[in-house]
C-alpha cells in the first residue's frame, strides 16, 4: 500500500501522468472516491501520460468512453449508474483483456465482473482546501505489485 497526497489540480495530474508513463496494455486501474473527489481529473493526468491528446470527459451518462488517439487505447467507465441495472450485458471482459488500459470509476458496483489483478486508487479530499487530496493505492496481484513500486519510485524522485 502506498499513500501520496496532493495538494492542487495540477498535482494530481502530475501525479496521474506519471502513471500514465507506466500503464500497459491490459492494466486495469480501479478509481473510488466521493463525487467530486477527482477522478476524472485523475484520468485526465493518466490519458497524458499515455499520450493522449484527446479532451477526457466523465463518463457518467455514457458508462465508457474510449480514446484511442495514445500509446494504448483507454476506456474510461464510470459504472455509478450499473448499482441497480448490472453490467451483465456490458461485455466488460472485452475492454479489461483488450489492447488498452481501463479506469473504473465506482468499481464496488461491478465487483463481481472485476478481474482478479488491478491497481485501486482510493481518492479522498483532505486538509482545509479544495484541491487538497490523500490517494491511497493498492496493488492486487504480481504486475500490479511491480506497477505500485516503479510509480512510487518515480513520486520520489
């Protein structure tokens, strides 16, 4: 486990970039946090570092968005909205084992579909400002382990 905290905008996409550098095809990168938290703002560092030049919205009415213009695809899935519907007809196992790296916004809603390996970012916001956050990350499973120590070493350096 590893916790970093951020403390504006321009931080926490720094932060993201750096990730961005790292992803691989297939990686899959699970986002909670409370709405407003900075998820998408996270992404939109992570979409940087993959190079992708592309404009990165939230997903929330359309459940994925893709962009395919970097490195590597990203699917970006706010799944918020699958609490009550499910995501049995989704075809998340498409985008999870694809060519591309996958963010998950509100990943508890679909646990059941996850893989087994992933990389969980917790997002909260801190401090007395608004732009202040604490991220705690978990990697789940050998790649993710590998993944969590290159991007600390990099926030350390």
């Amino acid at each position: 486990m590893y916790t970093i905290n951020t403390n504006n905008e321009k931080e926490t996409l720094d932060l993201a970039e750096k990730l961005g550098n790292l992803v691989q095809a297939r990686d899959v990168i699970l986002l909670e946090g409370d709405l407003g938290a900075g998820k998408t703002t996270f992404t939109k560092g992570l979409a940087t570092g993959m190079g992708i030049g592309q404009v990165i919205k939230s997903p929330t009415y359309t459940i994925i968005r893709e962009y395919t213009k970097g490195r590597l695809p990203l699917y970006h899935m706010d799944v918020y909205r699958l609490e009550e519907a499910g995501s049995d007809e989704m075809g998340l196992e498409e985008y999870f084992y694809g060519d591309g790296v996958s963010v998950v916004e509100w990943s508890k809603f679909i646990a059941d579909e996850l893989p087994n390996n992933y990389l969980l970012v917790q997002i909260d916001k801190t401090g007395e400002y608004l732009q202040n956050r604490t991220f705690t990350i978990e990697s789940v499973g050998e790649r993710y382990d590998k993944l969590l120590i290159d991007w600390k070493n990099l926030n350390e350096n």
